[in-house]
C-alpha cells in the first residue's frame, strides 16, 4: 500500500496503540472480557473519537497486558504492528518530513499528540544526537514498556524510511533491568544499558541527515496545518493542570491538598477534580510527578542529604520518601544518588 493510501485516523486522544495492544492479546487467546476486567473503560471506549484514557487507566491497562501475557517484554511483540500504526497522521507526517533530521525535530515538537506516558528533547553530545527522554508514569514494568516501546518503535521506524538501517545505537535507561532480560536483549537490535542516571536514546550520526524515501512535501504541507491544530488542541487543553502543577511547584515544601489547591485557583474541589480528569490525570499524579521531577533533580545537582531533600519536597519522614521514590525509579534515593 503506497504512503498516499493509508487510511489516516483523526482522533487526537491516540489510543491506536491500546487498540493494538488489545489487537495482539485477542489474536494470543485472551478474551475480551480478561482484557478489561475491572477496568472502567471498555473496548468500545477505546474505539470512540472522543475518548481519552487517563494516565492512571493507561498504566492499569498495560500491567494488565503484562500480567495476561506474563511477559515484562511485550513491547517486542509489538514490532509487526508498526505499519497500522503509520495510519496516525502525526506518523505519517514525520514518515513524509524529508530527513532523519527533521523528522526528529517533529517527533519532539508533537510528542504531546502521540504519546503522553513521555516526553522526549533531542540534544547534541559529544557521542553523536541524542533523544532524552523522560517517562511521566508510575509502575516500573509499565515505564520499561512504555521506554521499550517508544524505542523499537522508532528504530523499526525509520529502519522502513532509510532502507533498513538502524538509527537507534544504543538505549541508556534509567531503570533497572528487568527479569529475564538476557534472554530478549537480541531481538532490540541495538544496545541497551540499565540503571542509567537518566534515559538517552543515542542515534547514529551518520544517519541524520539522510533523505527518507517517503518524503512527501505536499502530504507534510497538508498534515502539519492538522497537526498543529491537534497540537493547540491538547495544549488548550492542559493548561488546568499547568496551572496546577505550577502551584503545586510553588507550595512543594508544603503542597496544599487537592481542596486548598481549588480555593487558590479559583474553583470548587469538584470542578478542579473533573477539569484534571477531561485532562488525563489527577491532583495526587501532578504531586507525585513534581516530587518525583524536583527529587531528581536535587539528587543530581546537589549533595543535600536525602532526608533533607525529603522534607523540602513536602514528605513528613525521609522513609515516605523513600518508598515512593523506589515506587518512581526502582531505586532508592541513596542508590539512585550512588549511581550519578
């Protein structure tokens, strides 16, 4: 099927990859109704134009996934779907950019349309460009899918964009290595390290500047006027939890709870719960997300103590602190500190 034929998918929400998820488990024998079991959103949801999985659904969903397949890896397994999901526009639309270069570019600039388990910024070492990337999730085996997924993904690609050639050359990530890794590690086609400070995906530099043989300016021309609406869409859109994250940020040492937040922004709890909610998320997400970012960063680029860091990022006891940042990392903070 030519580029020109696919057939382009309009919702912005993007559960292409859930249904693809649900796709794979269905074709391996599992059920309809194993598959979404206590979950609050169903197969039908999934296929509405105007659903949108929250964060919490979504991690609740892949550990499911994970848990049905008993498979930590089930990213791999994903590969053969890359094609259906081309059929996004915003794939499409960095499958027809011209260059690896400029394709990369697109990939960060409208990482909000195709994924919100992450956020990726590309960046110029010393080694060659480099995406780094940073997981906004919770559940360790649900960022090991999400990472892994974001980085096969992208190596199989433009392995179909540049003739077969791998731009992935090795995935540094900040966690550590899952159960029965050895056994998998070829089948990643490029290099892959644990327990990283944080996670880098190192590209091949001799690749960026490459022409992709699916460039297409007209097709771009066309998608990116959509694209940027969808973009100034889902920006309009999170713009309460902005809001919100930015006074959690100010308060950090002694963040109001979910109702003095509402009194400070104007709104009732009720209305402040349902407007982050149409947004994908919830008030304890925003606070565990700022703890977790500020944790990190206090961990690198300081040498206060950890119970220190504790209290200044709002925990009552540095030991509350340290189960939920092992909850966050896989680590504890004096671990995570010790391997900088």
């Amino acid at each position: 099927m030519a580029l020109g034929e696919l057939p382009l998918r309009t919702n912005n929400q993007l559960p292409i990859f859930p249904r693809l998820i649900v796709e794979h488990l269905t074709r391996a024998g599992v059920t309809e109704y194993e598959i979404f079991r206590a979950l609050d959103f169903s197969n039908q949801d999934l296929a509405r134009e105007d659903f949108r999985l929250t964060m919490e659904q979504h991690e609740r969903f892949i550990k499911r996934a994970i848990a049905l397949t008993g498979n930590p890896h089930l990213a791999l397994e994903m590969k053969d779907y890359a094609f259906e999901a081309t059929s996004s526009a915003v794939l499409i639309l960095f499958a027809t950019s011209g260059r690896v270069s400029k394709a990369l570019r697109l990939i960060t600039h409208y990482n909000p349309i195709y994924t919100r388990t992450l956020s990726s910024s590309l960046v110029e070492m010393e080694t060659g460009p480099v995406l780094v990337v940073d997981p906004h999730l919770n559940d360790e085996a649900v960022t090991y899918f999400a990472l892994s997924s974001f980085t096969v993904f992208l190596d199989t690609f433009f392995q179909t964009a540049l003739n077969g050639a791998h731009l992935v050359k090795h995935a540094r990530l900040a966690l550590p290595e899952p159960k029965g890794f050895t056994a998998v590690r070829d089948r990643f086609g490029f290099a892959v390290t644990f327990d990283c400070p944080r996670t880098e995906i190192h590209l091949a530099r001799e690749l960026i500047d490459k022409p992709l043989k699916t460039a297409d300016p007209q097709t771009t021309r066309l998608i990116t006027e959509y694209c940027e609406k969808q973009l100034a869409d889902l920006n309009a859109e999170v713009s309460m939890s902005d809001a919100v994250s930015s006074l959690i940020i100010e308060h950090i040492s002694a963040p109001p709870n979910l109702s003095e937040a509402a009194i400070m922004i104007g709104l009732s709890a009720r209305s402040l719960r349902r407007h982050l909610q149409s947004e994908g998320t919830t008030y304890q997400l925003l606070l565990n997300e700022a703890r977790r970012t500020l944790s990190i960063k206090l961990l690198r680029e300081t040498t206060e103590p950890v119970s220190a860091i504790a209290y200044e990022i709002g925990f009552e006891h540095p030991s509350h602190f340290g189960r939920a940042f092992k909850k966050w990392t896989g680590q504890s903070p004096s671990d995570f500190r010790a391997r900088l």
